[in-house]
C-alpha cells in the first residue's frame, strides 16, 4: 500500500529540518530476539544506536534489577538522546511482526506510549517522534491508555481511485483512455503496489496491458503461468 515509501519520505522530510533519522524494520529481527520482552527490547535499543553510528553501551546499562522497560528508558534517556542533542525521529515498519508476540507487545507498545506520554512534559523527551507503520488492524488487546495507537496523528492508505491511476499513467507517459484506466482498475483493484509495477512494466516495453489481461484471466481460471 505504499506504507514504508511513506515512511521514508516523512523520514526525509525530518532531516531537511535538522533531524536525526533512523528507521528500525522489525522483519529484520531474528526469531531469537522475540524470545522475551529484555532480548527483544536490547535488540531495540542495539539496532537503534547502530543506526545512529554510536559506541554500545547495552551492557552498562542493563545492569542492576530494574526490569527491561526501565533499562530500556534509561538506556534512551541517558545515552542516546543526550548524546545526538538533537530532535530524533523513529520509523517503526513492519510492527505487525510484534503483533505475533502478544506478552512482548502488550509492554512494549505500553512503553511507547510512555515515551509519548513523557515527550509531552520532559525537555530531553521532547526531542524523540515516533512514525509507526503497520499493515493489520491493532487486534492484540491493549489498554486504552497503554496504546500509542490511539494518541498522534492517524494516517490511513486507501486504494488509489481512478483519477489517481490517471495521474500515474500520465507520470508514466502512456496515453490512455478511460477504458483502459478503468480495465487495469478492475484487474488489480487499484492497489497502489501493483498499479505502479504494472504501469512500470508496460512504460519499460516489458508486457502490455492486454498480456495482463491474459495473465489475469490464467490466474482466475487456477492455470499456472508461462
């Protein structure tokens, strides 16, 4: 649906306005690390400082028994923020790979929501913006107040409809009609992505929009492809 483009351009758009940027995939984590919430919250707090081109400081602060969260706190409270003395801003992609985790979700998310809720009061807090992205409806129960679902500015990214199809056929220099807008319409459905890879296609001479017809048609009758 274009969420991680998005993403990048916000992101991009923050550091034109003097701010630190990093962006943390959480397809990237190995399975180890959603072994409980302190490995998943140190590689947090690792992948973080490593984008952010700083020494690790992981082991001096996960000392002592504070738990995970409060490390996890302190950890950017104390270290990273102070030591950037710049406004940051956060990409979280790919949250829905912590959905499937539903123990660490519940804190970790109720950790966000804390850091949010810190910003609000809190000089050195101030400086972090935090850009969730994620795919799926929020079905892991949370607490309203524990949520950083429910707080910010909500940004919903819905099929393209046929003028903006339009606009990419014209970006993509085809000369269209209306039908054939609206048959490439009802063959993907005006999914962003798709749009855009088969308008690329078509432009690079690679298919055209009746070889996709064809395709489609394979595709619905359950043949393989060729």
């Amino acid at each position: 649906m274009g969420k991680t483009s998005l993403m990048s351009r916000v992101l991009h758009h923050a550091s034109q306005h003097d701010y630190q940027t990093v962006s943390v995939n959480f397809q990237s984590a190995d399975a180890e690390s959603f072994g409980n919430l302190d490995q998943f919250l140190q590689w947090f707090c690792g992948s973080i400082t490593y984008e952010l081109n700083l020494p690790d400081k992981l082991d001096e602060y996960w000392k002592g028994i504070l738990g995970s969260k409060n490390k996890s706190t302190n950890y950017f409270q104390r270290y990273l923020l102070p030591a950037i003395n710049s406004p940051i801003a956060l990409g979280l992609d790919e949250v829905d790979e912590v959905f499937k985790h539903p123990i660490i979700a519940a804190d970790f998310f109720g950790l966000l929501r804390a850091w949010h809720e810190r910003s609000k009061n809190e000089t050195v807090w101030k400086n972090l913006r935090l850009v969730i992205v994620h795919s799926k409806e929020v079905y892991i129960p949370l607490n309203i107040n524990q949520s950083p679902f429910n707080v910010g500015l909500p940004i919903e990214l819905p099929d393209f409809n046929q003028i903006q199809v339009q606009d990419l056929v014209q970006c993509h220099n085809l000369n269209w009609s209306n039908s054939q807008i609206e048959e490439l319409i009802t063959l993907v459905g005006g999914h962003p992505y798709l749009v855009r890879v088969a308008l690329y296609e078509i432009a690079r001479g690679r298919m055209t929009l009746e070889n996709l017809q064809k395709i489609a048609a394979r595709c619905n009758r359950g043949k393989p492809l060729q």
